[in-house]
C-alpha cells in the first residue's frame, strides 16, 4: 500500500476539518486576548464562555468546574499535587494505580521525595484495579486515590464508578485520568461520582496543547501556575482561545456521534484481533477481553522485540507504537505490562494498534497481512526462537 496507514490513535489524532475550521479565525480576525476589556477582548471572552459551557455539558458539569490546562499532563501533576498540598493537613497518604500514565507515576514519584507517602495500587492480569486490594490500601491518613478510567496502553477500562464510592464513603478526594476516556467511551462526572478528572483535546480530533482539569465545586486545591486571573485565578496564563474553542467542537462532534463512532472503530478492532489471533502463533492479547476502548488492541510476540516490530511496520508504512508512546524512546519494558504480571519477555514484545474514525476495514487486512509477514522473518532472525517451532504451520487446524 502506498498510503500511509495510521494506527496510533492513542497518541494522538488529526484535528477533524470542522474543528479547524471553528478554530482559524481566532488566530487572525477575532485575536483579542480574552482578558482584555474592549471590543477585541469581549469578542473572544464570549468564545471562551460558550466553548466552557459547551465541554461542561459534554460531560455533566458545571462550567465553572472547568479549568483549562496545557493538556493532560498539566492536568494530572496538577490534580495530584493540588490535592497532596492541599490536604497535607489532613493526611500525607497518597494511592495511586500502579498502571498510570507517566504524568501521574512520575509526580508521586516526586510527592514521596517532599514528605508524602505513596501507594502504587495493584492491578490484575487485565490492568484493572483491584478493589479488595483498593481498599485494603487505603489507611487513616489517606487522602487521595488516583486511578485513570482508562489504560493508555492496554486500554482496559476501569471500575471507576466503584472507586469512587468507596472514596466518597472514607471521604478521600477521588480523581481520574480521563485522557484515553473522553470522546471514545460516555462520560459523566456526577455519574462516575469524581471529584476530579482530566482529558485533553488531541485523543479526539482537537489540537496539542489543551485540555481540562474537572474541579467538583467545593473542592480546594492548590494551584500549580500562579500568575495572572485566568481560570478564576486557579490557573494564570493567557487562554488559547483557539485550542479551547477547537476543544470545545472536538468534544461536542466525539460526544455526538460516539455509538456510531464506538461501533465503527471496534469492528476493524475486532477484526484485525480475530486475525492476529488466529493467524500469528506465541501472540498474547494484553489487556481485558470485552472491558477496553473500543479503539485499542495490544498484542505481545513472544521471541520478538516490540520495537524491531514497530520499525518493520514503519517500513510498510503502518504507523502503530511499542508501549505507550509517551515512554518510547526508552527501552525500559512497559510498567502498565509488568504490573499486569507480564514477564519481562513479553512486556518488551509489545505493540499497540490504536484505530481511527478514518480507517477502513482494507487497512486492517493490510497491516495484518504484514504483521504475519513481519513476524516470521524476526522469528527466523531471533536467537530466543526455538528451532523446533520454525516449520510450525499455522493457523493450526481446530
Ligand atoms: N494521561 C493519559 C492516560 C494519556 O494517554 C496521556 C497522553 O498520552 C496523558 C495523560 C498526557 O496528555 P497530554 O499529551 O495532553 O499531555
């Protein structure tokens, strides 16, 4: 296939033409910074306000429960490190899964250097909390559980909802990492019970740079960007008013068409699982059967490196990831997959397929196709692959 075939989805998207649209006048005609108080100023304050009002109802919210970030790696050292100040009072016990994103690991990582303690919560095979063990964690100085509605890599989702009542019954602050979530599953703060919550406009067809921190009304947390009044002086910094504006219709186009666009990605999901599956021997599909994003798929070959795989599919023009794509670069295997009980083995043999609105059922047969391909050859070039598996024939008759 000439075309490039893009299957990376959870790293991020493409600004949908519509967004992009709503968002271009604000860089040239309507510029005005939103603080400012003539007409310039007004014009695109009043941007701001509807496009605030538009990503509350998204996700059940009030509008003044939303602050804009930078994106959602703001978003989350801001909830965790808010929170952590802010009831350090109260308690210095901070629980959070020990499958999150790298924005939330590496800042309690950072919290337990400064005087708080930390609790990595353990998850199943799948990545999905284990709310025995939850709960076991939690202790008197408990203050705030953080565990994300869905994994980036594996994209198991979570039981938040369940999470979330148990922290509201020991009155601990609840936040969850929406990042992988929003646009592709439904969302609803009151529904879910969080206290906080993040996400970020470019997993679903908005732009870089922008996304939300969720503050339930009457929760106080420090702040992190001090400066000028913006986000009702929670959050200084001049707003980018085109990115919130293209947040906004980003999330409006995923919240509307989310049953039509769940079903569409999840049959070329199924598909390209059901083929893998079938038709490469030693895979292992990573993460929970039926309770992930639709769009997600997680295979680990065994004898293979993920990244000797990832560059082989790049040659073909199919663009997919090894772990998250946050941590590649790193050869460090997946922490979401050791935690997972994978061994280390496996968790380097693993690749990420993340699909598309725009992906077509062609492309899936394509790339598998290629990833059979691809893995007989690394199989035949790799030293841990058994000689006597090499003339194996498969898909074996059932
Ligand atoms: N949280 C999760 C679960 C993510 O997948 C990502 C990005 O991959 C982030 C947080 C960080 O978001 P951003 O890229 O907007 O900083």
């Amino acid at each position: 296939m000439d075309k490039r075939i893009y299957f990376d989805h959870a790293a991020t998207t493409p600004v949908d033409p519509r967004v992009l649209d709503k968002m271009l006048p604000y860089f040239t005609q309507k510029f005005g910074n939103p603080n400012s108080q003539h007409a310039f100023g007004r014009e695109t304050v009043c941007a701001v306000d509807d496009a605030r009002d538009e990503i509350a109802a998204c996700i059940g919210a009030k509008p003044s429960e939303i602050y804009f970030t930078s994106g959602g790696t703001e978003a989350d050292n801001w909830a965790l490190r808010g929170a952590a100040y802010s009831l350090a009072n109260k308690g210095k016990h901070l629980i959070v899964s020990a499958v999150e994103h790298p924005a939330m690991i590496a800042t309690a990582k950072e919290l337990a250097k400064k005087g708080f303690e930390v609790t990595f919560a353990e998850v199943d095979e799948y990545g999905a909390a284990d709310l025995e063990k939850l709960e076991k964690a939690i202790r008197p100085d408990t203050v705030f559980v953080g565990v994300m509605t869905a994994n980036n890599e594996v994209g198991t989702i979570q039981p938040v909802k369940e999470i979330a009542a148990l922290c509201k019954a020991k009155g601990i602050v609840f936040f969850t990492d929406a990042v992988q979530a929003a646009g592709a599953i439904p969302l609803n703060v009151k529904e879910i019970g969080a206290d906080m919550l993040s996400f970020s406009a470019h997993k679903f067809y908005g732009p870089k740079g922008i996304g939300v921190l969720y503050i339930r009304s009457g929760l106080k947390i420090e702040k992190l960007v001090s400066g000028g009044h913006q986000e009702r002086s929670m959050r200084g910094g001049t707003t980018n008013v085109p990115a919130v504006v293209g947040m906004a219709e980003a999330l409006r186009i995923a919240t509307q068409n989310l049953d039509e666009n769940a079903a569409y990605v999840s049959a070329i999901r199924d598909r390209f699982i059901h083929r893998v599956l079938r038709e490469i021997p030693y895979v292992k599909l990573n993460g929970h059967p039926e309770k992930r994003l639709p769009a997600n798929a997680n295979f680990s070959f065994r004898y293979i490196e993920g990244e000797s795989l990832l560059f082989s599919l790049d040659l073909k023009n199919i663009a997919v990831s090894s772990g998250s794509a946050c941590s590649s670069g790193s050869l460090e295997p997946s922490h979401v997959l050791l935690a997972m009980g994978l061994p280390e083995g496996l968790a380097h043999g693993s690749i990420r397929f993340s699909f598309g609105k725009d992906n077509t059922m062609e492309e899936a047969d394509y790339a598998a196709d290629a990833l059979k391909e691809i893995v007989v050859k690394l199989r035949a070039l790799s030293p841990l692959f058994p000689k006597e598996l090499k003339n194996e024939v498969y898909p074996k008759e059932q």
